[in-house]
C-alpha cells in the first residue's frame, strides 16, 4: 500500500504517468497498475484522463493526495522513531541552497550545524531557485534557500536578509557573463539588458555566481551579480530599490519530526542575519 500511495503521490504532482515512473525508476505500466489497485481499492475514480498524455485529479483524488502525505510522513515518523530504539544512525538532513545564498550564507550556517554531524548526516545540493523549489515539491530536499518569492502551497517560507544586484565589471568589455535561463539572476540581467537597449555581442552562460565573480576579479566581462560575492577591486554601478532582493527560506507544511531541531537552529541563524549581513563589503 505504501509504494501504491508514493506511485499515486508522484503521479499526483507529475500530472504524468511517464514521468511519474522516470522519477520512481519503475515503469509506466507498474504505474498504471498500481493507481488501478488503489481506485479498486477506494471504489473511486482517482484522475481523469483527456487524451494521451494530459490528466487531472478528481475530488476523491485531491482528498486521497492531503491524506496520503499524512499518512506518508506518520509511516517516516514512525519508522524514525522506532530505529532510534536500536540505533544510532544519524537522520539524513537534505539542504538546498541558489547558488547567491551558497557563497554568502552557507559557509557560516554549516559551521553552526557541524557539531549535529553526530545526529544528521547532512546532504547539500546547489542549484538555482527553480529547480530547489521543484525538488522540496518532490520531496528530495528537507529545506531550500532561495532569493526568489516562489510560493506553493506545501511549502512554508520565511523571508530574512536581503541581497542587492549592481552592475559589476569592465562596462566597455563586449563580453557579458550570464546566468542560466531559469536563474533569478538571470531574470533581473534580462531586465536590465532589455532597458538599456543592450544587445551583448559576447556571451558566456556559467552556471556559478563564485566563478563569475573570480572572472570579474580578473578583469573579464561584465554582468549583473549580487554585491556581496564580488572582490574589493571589481568596479560596481549601484541599480537602485529594483535590483534589491529578499532571501528565503522553504521548508516543508509538514515538516519531518526528527528535523525539527535543525528547522530551530537554521531559522535562528539565518534571523541573526537581519542584522549582520555586509551590506557594503566595497
């Protein structure tokens, strides 16, 4: 029952029986199979089918996927607790950070979290915004940083210190240095580039804020960055209120049991941020 409800879970938030099963590493006919078992099971229609591909859920669908992450995340809780009794294995602890938030927060947070290393085995993952907020949907990450206002309802956030985007580099260089399309950076270098009437006649997409920042330390390109991953001796021009941004931090609605020490410590540290973060490290 328990895998027919993660099948169930997974196809739920794919909307795909496809890719339901790429993500589960079964096949498609397991999947089929198995949402089949369930609707026998319940005497309900779980999803309705509109042509090949596209599927939506019925009510009995949306209640089964509320009560099916309950009962889910009871099962983690249960099991949790009951290896606790006979062992020592730390709990895994699974941290999602945008690449701006990895440079500037992590290092210090991670520090903070070390002396747990006992009790968590923790799992850090880099990413852009997007794709941290896919993954705490699909449940692979336990927290995510972020500096973009992602909202959804299975996840809580809370907003603490705030960035500030400036143009930074050679301004007569031709090479400009980009984000990757799904970045929040690369959002606010879009937005620039289109006001300004900038059509770059070199481009380098590099999918790290740390490596573009050492580039600018070189004396290589321009680009739109956040100010506190750059060197002392890279040139800045200051964009105003609308290249300011606020952190964030998802966590699960329901967030495992066992992982509510480390929600206290972080959202703790990450508060004291609001009144240490280097704002001017020029």
């Amino acid at each position: 029952m328990l895998k027919s409800l993660q099948t169930f879970i997974a196809v739920y938030e794919t909307r795909n029986f496809s890719q339901a099963a790429e993500q589960l590493f079964i096949s498609q006919p397991t999947v089929s199979t198995q949402i089949k078992q369930l609707e026998t099971d319940l005497e309900t229609t779980l999803f309705t089918r509109n042509g090949r591909q596209a599927i939506q859920p019925t009510a009995s669908g949306k209640l089964l996927y509320q009560q099916a992450q309950k009962l889910l995340e009871t099962w983690t809780a249960t099991k949790t607790a009951i290896q606790s009794t006979k062992t020592t294995t730390p709990t895994i602890c699974r941290i999602g950070a945008s690449h701006t938030t990895a440079s500037l927060i992590l290092p210090e947070l991670l520090t903070r979290l070390a002396p747990l290393s006992q009790q968590f085995k923790f799992e850090i993952t880099l990413a852009n915004s997007a794709d941290i907020l896919t993954q705490m949907t699909q449940h692979h990450l336990d927290f995510g940083l972020v500096e973009k206002p992602l909202v959804t309802d299975q996840l809580d956030r809370l907003a603490f210190a705030q960035d500030e985007l400036v143009h930074a580099g050679q301004a007569t260089s031709p090479l400009w240095l980009l984000r990757e399309p799904n970045s929040g950076v690369r959002h606010y270098t879009n937005a620039y580039l289109k006001a300004q009437n900038i059509r770059p006649a070199q481009t380098m997409i590099i999918h790290s804020n740390q490596l573009i920042a050492d580039l600018l330390a070189q004396g290589i390109g321009q680009t739109i960055i956040s100010k506190h991953v750059l060197a002392p001796n890279v040139p800045i021009v200051d964009l105003g209120p609308n290249y300011q941004r606020q952190f964030f931090m998802l966590t699960p609605t329901t967030l495992n049991p066992a992982l509510k020490t480390i929600q206290a410590t972080i959202s703790a540290d990450l508060q004291s941020w609001n009144a240490t973060f280097p704002h001017d490290h020029h």
